[in-house]
C-alpha cells in the first residue's frame, strides 16, 4: 500500500463469490474473471469517485467512440503470491506510466496515480482469495481505459470509462512456439502508435496471424514498415535471440512496445555479466546464424508470455529449426524473474511491490 489514507473507493461486493465453479488446475488464458472489477468514469473534464462493483457487462450507446474510432488502450500486469500467502506486484509503477503515455497517444485523458493504486490495491485485496500460490500461478489484471461518449463525430470523446478486471492465469503458451517472420506486414510505421498499448495495435495482428497459422506458425514476428529487412517484435511479446553467448534484442522505438519483461530481462542479463547487444537486428543475420549454427536460441518476453522459447521460424518459404540447448538462457532468465516475482529471493533492483 502507497499512502496511509487511500483514495475513497465505493465499494459494492458480490452477495455469493463464483470461485468455487473454478478449476484452477485448468485454466485457459483469459477465459475466467474474479467477482468484482474497478470503474472509473471521466465526466465534464474530471474522473469520478472510483468504484468496485460486481463483476458484469457493461451498457454503452452503440455510437461510443470507442466502437468507431478506436479510442482504447490496456495493460497487462500479473499479482503473484508467495509461499506465506503475501501477494506482490511486479514493477506496476511501468504500467501505470506506460498507461497513461498510450492515453496521450490517443488523446485520452491520464489516469490519476491515487485512483490507479488504490484502486488497484483495494481490488486485489477482495479478491485474495483468486490468488494461487505457486510458480506459474498469478492473477493477470488487465487495466484498460475506452472512449464511451456517445457520437460518431471523428474526434476524440470527452467522455471515457478506466476499468481494471482481473483474471486467474496460468501459462500463455502451451509448449514451445514457432513463428513465422513477416515478409510484408508491420506492428507501425515511425510516428504511427506502435509504442502504445493500443487496442488497435492487437486487432492489426489477427489477419497475419491467421495466415501465419495456416503455415503451422503460432505467432507472427513483425518486420519494420519501411524494408521489412529489420526484426521488430512479436505478435505478443517482445523478442530476444542468443547468438552464440551474446544475446540481441531490437531498440525500443517508435513503433516497438517498451516491454516491462523485456526491460528486466535486459539488467538481469548485464548483472550476471551476459552481453546485451541492443541493435537493429537484420532478418538476414538471424537466418545467417540459424544456417551456421551459431543461433541458439529465440525467446519471447511479456507480462503474459512471461518468458517463452521459441522451437522454429519460418522466412520467405524456408523453415529453420533451433537444437534445444542444455543451459538455455530462456530457462535460466525465466527463473531469475519467477524468483523475484514469487518473493523467493532477494530483490536487488526493488522491483517487487507488496499489496
Ligand atoms: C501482456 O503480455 O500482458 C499483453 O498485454 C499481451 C497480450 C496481447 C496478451
């Protein structure tokens, strides 16, 4: 908890809790929510009195904005809990800034600090309960904030809703992943919104993924829009690749999301002493080191994807398949950040917040 005195949250619980319909040993991604969710509503130029309420849909006038224009940003962060029933967050101060700089992309309005972690807090407090101890267990929380004002008008809305629902998770993949690397499609171009958490961001994403699954790839690396030679991120998740011991990651950009999971990455790898090469990575040299054997490893990093490895890729028509490694930097990196999420270790870079 951040101040003594929390920001005033009306409060109205669930009269019967539906987590005992649950099977937390089955869950898929994203499928189940906990009995309550936090809302905030932005009216004439201010954000009202938070609220937590039951759980349910919402009613909205089908000419809100945000069904038209798009007007909608999100976050994903998880609440893990440890051994002793204490549950910790993971670097939120990242998502509540990165939240509220996709709101400035969008010509939304910010969310107020006091109202996103008191809220925050109070939320995951009512629902202790849907919080699993052990590694791979968390409860994904998904603030999101969408334009409702009712009007067609193509301007931003002078009225939104800020809302954070919660969600039991497990893992997001099953097994290891193969992607395919685009020959055409882009996440954004400089100066269009890749480096915010745009919903719009993700719906681009569905139609060259589906043609990526057609050829047995789950997922879709995203090229840059101007030669497609150059590696940006994928569909879910930002990207790493071990070439021999050095590991290579794309810059952040424009049009590349500046990944909490991949940021940690970074500074666990530079204190342990592994190289971090932070550079344009050209889709040439990965099918280069691939062929010459001196790639070992992709892996994927997010909130949702934790760390994921990544078994092939495919590239203009050819498949290229990755040995499994003894060491893997991705088995390695995935425990150090488990470790500290689960408050199993020491956390020397203050990253883990107590609820
Ligand atoms: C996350 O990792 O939290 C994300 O928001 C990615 C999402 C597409 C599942």
């Amino acid at each position: 908890m951040r101040n003594a005195i929390r920001q005033a949250v009306d409060i109205t619980k669930v009269s019967e809790s539906k987590i005992g319909q649950v099977d937390f040993n089955n869950l898929n991604f994203g499928k189940v929510f906990t009995d309550h969710m936090f809302v905030c509503d932005y009216v004439n130029g201010e954000w009202q009195t938070p609220k937590i309420v039951p759980y349910g849909p919402l009613t909205l006038d089908p000419s809100a904005r945000v069904f038209h224009y798009g007007q909608a940003v999100f976050e994903g962060m998880k609440a893990y809990k440890d051994d002793h029933g204490d549950t910790f967050l993971f670097r939120p101060d990242e998502n509540f800034k990165r939240i509220n700089k996709s709101s400035e992309r969008l010509a939304m309005p910010e969310f107020p600090e006091s109202y996103f972690f008191d809220g925050l807090n109070t939320l995951l407090e009512l629902e202790n309960d849907w919080i699993k101890p052990g590694f791979g267990n968390s409860l994904y929380i998904r603030p999101f904030s969408i334009a409702t004002q009712a009007s067609v008008s193509a301007s931003e809305a002078d009225e939104y809703k800020f809302m954070i629902i919660c969600s039991p998770a497990q893992s997001y993949y099953s097994g290891d992943v193969s992607v395919l690397i685009a020959e055409e499609f882009s996440r954004s171009a400089n100066g269009g919104i890749g480096y915010a958490k745009a919903a719009g961001n993700y719906a681009a994403q569905f139609y060259p993924t589906n043609l990526a699954k057609k050829q047995g790839y789950q997922q879709i690396i995203w090229t840059d829009a101007d030669t497609h030679q150059y590696i940006e991120e994928a569909g879910t998740m930002n990207l790493f690749f071990r070439v021999n011991d050095t590991l290579l990651t794309a810059p952040i950009s424009d049009r590349i999301l500046d990944g909490v999971t991949r940021k940690s990455l970074i500074t666990i790898a530079e204190k342990e002493g592994i190289h971090v090469d932070v550079r344009p990575i050209k889709v040439s040299e990965i099918v280069d080191a691939a062929t010459n054997g001196s790639l070992k490893e992709i892996f994927g990093a997010g909130t949702a994807a934790v760390v994921s490895p990544i078994k092939a890729f495919g590239y203009k028509g050819e498949h290229y398949e990755l040995t499994p490694q003894e060491n893997s930097y991705a088995a390695h990196f995935k425990k150090a950040l488990l470790d500290i999420q689960y408050n199993k270790v020491e956390d020397p870079f203050g990253w883990r917040v107590k609820v």
